[in-house]
C-alpha cells in the first residue's frame, strides 16, 4: 500500500463550488527510474516546514475565480496534517527515492546539510475546473558551518480535469510533483559541482503563483 497524505473534504455551506464530502489523498512519490543523488553520500536532515496565516492551520485555503486575490479557508474541509507538514513529507519522499539518504527532524543521526522550507501558497482556485497551487521556498544549508548551499523557490500550478474529488487529487499530485522535480534537478546539478545563484526560480508560470 503506498503512503500518502489525505485531504479530508467536507461540503460546507457557502461554498457550493468546491467538492464535496469525501477525502482526497496526495500519494507521496515512488521512487524514479534514475536516482541521481544515490552513491555520493549526500545525507539530509529534512526539517518541518514553516507557513504563515491560514497555512499554519488545517482548513484548506480557496479562492473563487472571480475573486482570486481574497482567499478564504474553508470551515469544514481540512487537511489531515497541514501544508507545511505535507510538503515536507513529500519532498523528503522525493529526495529518498531519488537516492539521497533523508534523516527527519529529531531523528538521530550525522547530515552534511539540512533542508527547511516555507510554504507560501498551496491553495485551490475555483473555476469551471479548478487550479490547485502550490509555491514554496526552499534553503539546504551545510550542516557544519551554516552557509546556504541551495537557495531556490519552486511554484507550479495544474489544473484539475472537473470538480471532482480525484480530479482535485491528480492537480494537486501534479503541482508537488512537478516541484519535486525540480527540487531533485537542483539538488544533483549542486552537489555534482554546479554554481547555482539564490534564488533559483523554477517550476511552472512562476510568475503567476
């Protein structure tokens, strides 16, 4: 059975657009094909995440298409862990199965670089479909001396095919793992050498997240 993250969706009144009750889970990610960061010992200690204002709560954040600046959070459909706890389950999942050897936070253990993040959007916008949203910054850091090693923001949006429930699923599986993606890119080209300026945007329409 693979491991994932659930969202948990309960239709509340006055928000008629958004799905209604069920539960949307985001599966964390299986390990690629290629595993670029395996055989070279990079060890990461995966610290939680950080987010401000409804993110650091479990109520989903939405907006509506013909308000797209006024978010809201839902009264009754929450996540089963918030988004920073989730986005940084995912990205751990991401870079474990790409080949890196992940500690979580509090576990014992010796990292040559730790990995913290905010979350600055992981929303849903209304429409005719729906666009789920996802846009975080991410910082690696040696572990020893402090200095920032990567820097990068990642942001990436997929719209979902309806309103349905596994449709919101697939957009939201897409948007993490388009940033993953990325997230895995970086962290190879880095660690084989590479000079990578802070910060580094990637992803998908940056500029509209």
């Amino acid at each position: 059975m693979r491991r994932g993250l659930v969202l948990l969706a309960f239709l509340a009144a006055g928000c008629g657009s958004l799905p209604a009750e069920r539960s949307i889970r985001i599966d964390l990610p299986a390990p690629p094909a290629a595993r670029p960061l395996s055989g070279d010992g990079l060890t990461l200690r995966m610290l939680r995440f950080t987010a401000s204002g409804p993110l650091q709560e479990r109520n989903l954040v939405y907006a509506e298409a013909g308000a797209p600046d006024d978010t809201r959070q839902a009264a009754t459909i929450v996540w089963e862990a918030p988004p920073e706890v989730a986005a940084s389950a995912y990205l751990a999942a991401a870079l474990t199965g790409a080949g890196a050897s992940v500690i979580g936070n509090g576990i014992p253990g010796v990292p040559n670089y730790v990995v913290s993040g905010v979350v600055q959007r992981f929303d849903l916008l209304g429409g005719a479909t729906g666009t789920a949203i996802a846009s975080l910054d991410v910082s690696i850091s040696d572990a020893k001396s402090g200095q920032a090693w990567l820097t990068a923001s990642y942001c990436a949006k997929a719209v979902t095919a309806d309103r349905s429930l596994p449709a919101v699923q697939r957009a939201f599986q897409a948007a993490m793992a388009e940033i993953a993606a990325h997230l895995v890119a970086d962290t190879a080209a880095r660690h084989g050498g590479a000079a990578i300026a802070a910060p580094v945007p990637r992803g998908s329409r940056l500029s509209s997240c």
